[in-house]
C-alpha cells in the first residue's frame, strides 16, 4: 500500500483540481448521488483524505481519462498486457511517478527516438509536429501528466493520432519524463495555439 504526503500546497491544489475533474462530470452527467462505493463517493473521499494530507494511492478511484479534442472518456485497455505499478499509480494521481527517474527518464528518449521524432524531431524541437520543449503549448491541459497523457495517449488535431495500442500506457510514462527533464520554457507563459 503505497501513501503519499501533500506538504507542497500547489501539488495539492492541482490534486483537488484533478479530484473535481472526475466528480464534477459525474455530478453533470447523472443524477448520481454519492452512495457508498460509488466514483462519486470515492472522489469525495480521495479530496478528504487531501485535505487530511495523506492520500491511499491504492484505495484511490481511477480518475476519468478523456480524449484532448473529443472529451470522449479513453478507453484505457490497451492490449499491452496487464498495468505496470506505475500506471495503476498514475491512473490515480494523476502525477507520472517517472519524473526526475534518470534511468526511466533515458529509455524515455530511447522510446521518444523511434516512436516521436519522425514529427517532433529528435530533440523535441518541432518538425512536421510541433515543439514540445517550450511554453508555447498546443493544449494548455499538457501542463498537466494528465492532460499530457490524455494527449498521447489519445490523441491530438491533425496527425497527432492515438498511440494507444502502439506504445503501452508504461512507455507514454517514460516518455512524459524525457519531454518533462528537456523542458525549457516557464509553463506560466503557455499559450493556446489555435
């Protein structure tokens, strides 16, 4: 059983934020109520237990993955076998456990080389696809691992197509950390590309 601590209120703030992303398109969705068990009860419970500053990650409700453009909810089976720890971790904080991993951050590039840099150049300096090592974000929501492996995983406009089924969820992770350890710009000036 894995906790984590939130001291830092900013890392807090953005749990919270993910925490409303999965309740409030419940409470939208449905006339839901928050019967024990529920997503919605669970959701509830995982903002609590943030609030206390401690966090069960393996008691923690999946959070709700929607594709970038479609809002769509992911289906999150990818046909690459059973969830690394990592992911399952993931898939309900929100938070790449990968990050500052420089043995995982290296086989990100290893990954990102074969698989990206056809588009995003061999440094993520932008090619056919654009940059992604500045703070001139396509999706504002990449500031986020979320919205980042939403993004990935699901897809984007144009020939951004879903890698799901081709790199597992566990790859998209390493991924994320390599683009996350090169990245050079101040995320307060991202800016919506349209």
């Amino acid at each position: 059983m894995v906790s984590l601590s939130f001291k830092n209120k900013q890392y807090s703030a953005i749990c919270m934020a993910l925490a409303m992303s999965v309740f409030l398109p419940s409470c939208h969705a449905s006339e839901q109520s928050a019967a024990p068990g529920s997503k919605v009860d669970s959701t509830i419970q995982l903002a609590a237990a943030d609030q206390a500053g401690v966090v069960d990650v393996a008691a923690a409700p999946i959070l709700d993955f929607r594709g970038t453009i479609s809002g769509d909810v992911l289906d999150l089976n990818d046909g690459k076998g059973p969830d690394t720890e990592a992911v399952q971790e993931f898939l309900r904080t929100g938070k790449n456990p990968y990050n500052d991993n420089p043995e995982v951050i290296k086989n990100g590039y290893t990954i990102f080389s074969t698989a990206c840099s056809g588009c995003h150049g061999h440094l993520a300096e932008g090619k056919l696809g654009p940059a992604l090592a500045d703070d001139y974000w396509t999706y504002p929501g990449n500031i986020l691992d979320k919205g980042l492996f939403e993004t990935i995983y699901g897809g984007g406009q144009g020939m951004m197509g879903p890698q799901r089924g081709l790199i597992s969820k566990d790859e998209i992770l390493q991924v994320m950390s390599w683009l996350r350890s090169i990245y050079e710009g101040d995320p307060k000036k991202a800016k919506w590309k349209n």
